[in-house]
C-alpha cells in the first residue's frame, strides 16, 4: 500500500503540471470560446496538486522516516538534508498558487487582461516549481539507492 | 466565493483587479512568503518544531495547514476590504515571491 501511495504522489504532481501547462496555453489564447475550459483546467490543477499534497503528505509523515535513516548513513546524506527539506516546504509554493489558481480564473481573461497575466505567471510558476519538485524527488530516491549500494546490499545495485 | 460576482474580477482597459483575484492574489504572495519564513524559524528554533508537531502529529502537517490558513484568512479579508491592484504587478508580485522564498528555502537548508 505505501508503495501505491509513493507512486500516486509524483503521478498527481506530474498530472497538474500538464494541467498548468494547459491553463497556460489556454490562457495565452483566452477568448469566449474556451473561458469554460480555462475554468475547468484550473480546478484540474487545483485538484491535482492537492491529492499530490495530500498522497505525498501522508506518506512523508508514514513511512519515510525509514528512507530518512538510510539515506543519512550513505554516501549522500544532502539527499535528505538538503533536497528533502527544500522540497517538503517548497511543495507549499505550487499548493497555495494551486488554490488560488481557480479564484485567478474565474473571470473573464478574454477581457481582462490583468487577470490573463496573472493567471499565465501563475500556471506558469506551478509548472517550474512542480519540475523542480519532481526532481527532487528523483534524487532522494537515489540517496536511498547509493546508500545501499555503498553498503553491499544483495540486488542493490 | 459564489457570493462575489465575477464581474469585481476587473477592467480590460487599466488592467486594474478587484475582488478575490486581487484579494486572494496578495494573500498568496504573503502566503508564500510566510511559508519560507516559519521554515526558518522552526528549524532554527526546536521548541516551534515540537510545539508544532504535538498538534497534529507532524509539524509538516501543521505547517501546511497553517499556510492553507493564512492564505484563506488573509484572502477573504483583502477581498472584503477591497483591495485593488494593477495585474501586472500582481503578477510581478507573486513571480517574486515564488523565487525569493524558493531560493530562501534552497540557501537556508545548504547552509545550516
């Protein structure tokens, strides 16, 4: 189960990026004709982000405790102390723009172009902190990784 | 949210924003902003960490239910006392704030 729960974290984050990408294109042609949709992406990614706060959250405070300790006796133990403590509290910059995102383009963008750019900053930040997120994380796994290589573990390697 | 017609969304001609995309906007500056800050403060101070922890459990869970929060609180009370500002320097402003507390929490854990 705590594996479901890892994987579905970086998939929902990975799923809002491409919805943030979405309401960015969309908002850079933002007309009547697709004002629903710009709505409807925003809460997409409002939606996603927050199941990727909530999986991510719960297993962080589970389960990886275990990968902390792993990590802190192998050759990389930045991993953790500085890549896992930058991304669990940069993960709140793409939540709260996440929230807010949907408030940002609920009117109409076509006409109002203050909000147009709001919005295009916004998805557009939630895409680059995501990316960043999702690398991240990438490298706390190779922190475990590296660690059990270093220690000779069978299979590890 | 449904209480507040979205035409206080704003003007096509100023660029000019009202309502909660200006109020909730700022909020989310500040949000963010206040995020990187009680990092620093609960990992420089332990007592914070744990104080923070006993409430939920985990301080990360009170730490992100605290800015989820501030951000609601701050976003209805900018809206309901009317706040307006040029949308491109919201945007300039919430584009700021992501790299400045980005980059401070970056700075802040290579460091300590």
């Amino acid at each position: 189960m705590s594996d479901i729960i890892l994987f579905a974290h970086p998939t929902f984050g990975v799923l809002g990026i491409l919805a943030a990408v979405w309401v960015f294109v969309e908002a850079l042609n933002a007309s009547e004709a697709n004002r629903s949709r710009i709505r409807l992406a925003a809460f997409v990614v409002a939606g996603c982000i927050v199941l990727a706060a909530v999986l991510g959250g719960y297993w962080y405070t589970v389960f990886y405790g275990h990968e902390k300790a792993i990590i802190l006796k192998g050759p990389w133990p930045w991993a953790h102390n500085l890549v896992m403590e930058t991304k669990e509290h940069l993960f709140f910059i793409p939540l709260i723009l996440a929230l807010y995102l949907p408030i940002a383009a609920a009117g109409n963008l076509a006409k109002n172009g203050g909000a147009r750019i709001v919005v295009m900053v916004v998805a557009g930040f939630i895409v680059l902190n995501g990316l960043a997120i999702e690398g991240a994380g990438a490298v706390i796994n190779y922190g475990v990784k590296v660690a059990f290589v270093h220690t000779g573990v069978v299979g590890a390697e | 949210m449904s209480a507040i017609p979205t035409s206080q969304a704003g003007d096509k001609t100023t660029g000019d924003l009202k309502g909660p995309v200006a109020g909730f906007g700022l909020a989310a500056a500040i949000t963010i902003l206040f995020n990187t800050a009680l990092a620093w403060v609960k990992d420089a101070y332990e007592p914070l960490n744990a104080y923070m922890a006993s409430l939920t459990g985990h301080h990360w869970r009170t730490h992100g239910l605290v800015d989820v929060v501030v951000f609601f609180v701050l976003g209805y009370l900018f809206t309901y006392r009317n706040f307006h500002i040029n949308g491109s320097r919201l945007a300039a402003l919430l584009a700021a704030a992501s790299v400045v507390a980005g980059g401070g929490l970056a700075v802040w854990f290579l460091l300590v």
